[in-house]
C-alpha cells in the first residue's frame, strides 16, 4: 500500500482480479508461472493506481472500468522503470487477462 487514499481503490481492483486469480489457480499451470502472473497482476494495479494519483478524477471511475481501459487484447500499459523482458512477460498476463474478461461476457 502506497497511501491511505489508495486503499478504496487498491481493494476495488483486487475483487475485479479475483476471479481471473482463481481461473489460474485452478488451470493447472504450474505454480512458478501462476506467481508470476499474480506478480503482474499486482503490477497492473498499481500501474492503475499510478494513474489515479497523476489524474484523481479517474478515482471516480469503476475498477473494471480503469481496467478495461489500460488492457488490450496487445497487452497492457506501459511499466514504469521495467526491462523489456519484464514488459513482455506484463503483456502476456494483461491479454491473458484480457481475453479471461471477454469470454465472460459472453
């Protein structure tokens, strides 16, 4: 946790990255590759809330709002002071995720 005022919102995208959470806990990939998209998952929070701090009217905004906003079936936003091996594995989790949150609402 960053600050008090992120809280709210650091609690509203993790109950819309749960159920996603729970998909892979149960998809039967290893245990190393399930950490390292929760490792990203986490990131892409607070690539979130980094930009709630740089633009506060987006905290009005819905998590899965915010979220669809920043993923993409190419991947996700841009992570601050990360390699590009770094990125490239955030992406993978981020249409990972992507594709998770279209095919539920079919």
């Amino acid at each position: 946790m960053g600050e008090e005022k992120d809280l709210a919102a650091g609690r509203n995208l993790v109950a819309c990255f749960m159920p996603f959470l729970m998909h892979l806990a149960t998809s039967g990939l290893s245990k190393k590759t399930i950490q390292n998209h929760v490792d990203n998952m986490w990131l892409l929070g607070g690539e979130i809330i980094r930009d709630l701090n740089e633009d506060p009217p987006l905290r009005k905004v819905a998590a899965e709002q915010l979220i669809r906003h920043v993923i993409h079936e190419d991947g996700g936003p841009l992570i601050h002071n990360g390699w590009e091996d770094d990125q490239r594995s955030f992406d993978s989790t981020c249409r990972k995720f992507h594709r998770f949150l279209t095919q539920s609402q079919r």
